[in-house]
C-alpha cells in the first residue's frame, strides 16, 4: 500500500498538483522564448536591420501559432500581439 497521505488530501489533487507544476513550466518555457525572440527583433530594428527584423518576425510568428495551438495563449491575444509587431514592421520599414 502507498504511504499514507497527509490529512485532507487526495490522492487525485496530488496528482492533479503535480501536473499543474509540469503544465505551468513547459507554458513559462514557450512564453520565455517568446518574449526573448520579441526582444532580439526590437534589437534589430532599432539597428534597421531590415533582414534579420523579417526572419525574426517570422519566427515569433510561428512561437505564436503554436503557443496557440498548444493552448499557452489564447487565439485573439496572439492575433493582437503579432498585428502589432507587424504595424511598427511595417511603420520602420516602410518605403516611401
């Protein structure tokens, strides 16, 4: 038999804790990168480094779809945080 559990706790909540802190580091994880890709991009455009700004862009992109589709982010935050990464793109970038 199992070690007894510590009055009021179940079995079934400690497991479910236990997944709660596996879920909550693999989320921080993916944010992270995402945050730290946002940051280099900024890095690039401050430079005007047009080339390197784009394939960034396209990158955090992809974090974004798929922090998405693993349900990190919810679907109308990724879609307002990357139509704002665009439009000061597209504000720096632009030619006139």
């Amino acid at each position: 038999m199992a070690a007894k559990l510590p009055k009021g706790r179940h079995r079934s909540a400690l497991k479910e804790a236990r997944k709660a802190k596996n879920r909550y580091l693999r989320n921080r994880a993916v944010k992270t990168r995402i945050h730290f890709l946002v940051k280099e991009w900024e890095i690039a455009c401050k430079e005007k480094n047009q080339n390197k700004a784009k394939e960034l862009l396209s990158r955090i992109y992809s974090l974004y779809d798929k922090a998405t589709k693993w349900r990190i982010i919810h679907p109308n935050t990724a879609a307002r945080k990357k139509s704002r990464l665009s439009q000061r793109f597209n504000a720096l970038f632009a030619t006139t």
